[in-house]
C-alpha cells in the first residue's frame, strides 16, 4: 500500500499530500476518510513509531509487548481505466495521554488486541467504531535516538539505540548499607532506588 491516503475519487493527476495520519476527532468530517472509516479499515503492525521532540527524533513503544496494532484506514484509486488501481492508507491519530503528552499532542491510536476483530469487521457500526477509537491502548514509554533515523539512505539497526534515559524512567529497590548478624548471615539495614535503564 501506498503510505498516505488517495481517496478513490481523486480526479487530480497529483496526489494529494500529508494524508500519511487523519485525527480521529475529525475523522468523520473529512470527505476522504468519511467512506473508509466504515467499510475499509485496516491494522498497520508495528514494533515502534517515532516522533520529534525538542528538535530530536525519539523512539516510542509499549512497555507490555514488542508488536501492536495500529489503527487505519484504506482507499482504493484508479486513475482510468487503463491503470492499475493504487491501494493506499493513513494511520489514526489520537490526544495524547497525560503519559505521553511532553512528546506532543497527539499519537498513534494503537488498538487492544480484544479489539483487531471489531476494527476490521464491516458489521461494526460506526457508534462502537467510536468507542475503540476513544480507547487508545498500551503504557507507552520513549527515548531520544540518533537524528540518522529518518535519513532513509542510513539503514542500520544502531540507529535506533537509545542516545539518553527514558521519558519515564524506572527504578528498582536496591540494598544500600548492610550488616552481618550474629549468624553470619548479611541483613539489609537500608535500601535505596535506582534507575534500571
């Protein structure tokens, strides 16, 4: 599929542009995605997406799991009738959650795995198509890497290491002073918080 929407009655022998993501707050006031949000939805698999913050490229994911869904949608245009048809699709944008909101004010609307079957459904009215979209899913987690990211002639998995800490960082109780007692054995006497990455 093409990235970025083409809605099937395009008429203009230039393809539209930046319709690569569609807001799900608007989403039924667009003619484009009008048609596609009730009968052509999709789900992009994904490990990872990345975004910009404070002039830097960081790298999102979910904490719980290293593969989700993210929720589309799909067109089909066909320039005449002597082309072949273009499938093209846009992924779904939602407010950002009090979690994720330093890194912008919207993200990628990732659907629950209870919901693959609904999203993708064409018996699903548009009221529960709604609901899934207002139920965004998955504790997301970030950090900064190398800007090379989106430079698409640098193809190497080392770009996508961490260059710094964690957007929310986790800590892990560790012991601080401990004493032997009259056993032999090391007992705790204080503990302390570390970071773990």
């Amino acid at each position: 599929m093409r990235w970025g929407l083409v809605p099937e009655w395009w008429s203009s022998s230039n393809l539209p542009q930046n319709t690569a993501t569609a807001t799900t707050n608007k989403i039924l006031q667009k003619r484009a995605l009008r048609k596609p949000i009730r009968t052509q939805r999709c789900i992009v698999p994904a490990s990872y997406y990345l975004t910009w913050h404070d002039d830097a490229p960081f790298l999102c994911f979910l904490e719980e799991t290293h593969l989700f869904g993210l929720a589309a949608v799909f067109d089909c245009f066909k320039p005449n009738k002597y082309d072949l048809p273009l499938t093209s699709s846009c992924v779904l944008m939602a407010p950002a959650d009090q979690r994720m909101q330093p890194m912008g004010k919207e993200m990628p609307l990732i659907l629950s795995p209870e919901s693959y079957r609904s999203w993708l459904s064409n018996e699903t009215s548009i009221d529960e198509v709604a609901k899934i979209m207002n139920s965004n899913f998955g504790l997301r987690n970030a950090y900064p890497i190398a800007s090379k990211a989106y430079d698409s002639s640098f193809n190497s998995k080392e770009v996508y290491k961490p260059i710094g800490h964690r957007l929310h960082r986790k800590f892990k109780r560790v012991p601080a002073k401990t004493e032997i007692d009259r056993r032999g054995r090391e007992k705790v006497i204080e503990w302390k918080n570390v970071y773990v990455d």
